[in-house]
C-alpha cells in the first residue's frame, strides 16, 4: 500500500505533506456458480478507485511527498572565459 501511495504522490508531482492511501470498492451481489443449474447467492468486490488524502497523523501506510519525491534544486550555470 505504501509503494502505491509513493507512484500517486510521484504521479501527482506533490512535493510535500504526508498522505494517506484511499481505495474505493465496488460491491456487486447476485446468483454465480460455476453453471446456471447451480447458482448460489454470491457477492463480488472489486476496487474501483484509488487516490491520496492528506492528513496529519502519521500511520503505518502514511508517506511523506517530500521524501518521495522531493524537489529538485536548481543549479547555477557557470561560465568560463
């Protein structure tokens, strides 16, 4: 969960602030089995969406952005003559 929450900090370009992950699920219910003469009442859960909240706890899957993906200091050119 933290290698997940550390790709969305990165995709996201967030450079600092602690973050949870946050996953949403889709419950579907209905008859399965393995043919239609014998079908039992089942439930399937899949994740529907995933993203980051901010928060200000530190927890277990917390992960700094600036840790993660910190920023990039810019250099001085230097000339030569």
């Amino acid at each position: 969960m933290r290698d997940l929450a550390s790709v969305l900090v990165k995709h996201y370009g967030l450079t600092e602030g602690i973050y949870d992950l946050v996953v949403e699920f889709q419950i579907g219910t209905g008859a399965v089995g393995p043919d239609k003469d014998n079908l039992v009442p089942g439930a399937m859960i899949g994740v529907s969406r995933v993203g980051l909240v901010p928060t200000t706890k530190q927890g277990p899957n917390t992960v700094d952005a600036a840790l993660i993906n910190p920023t990039k200091k810019l250099r001085k050119k230097t000339t030569t003559t």
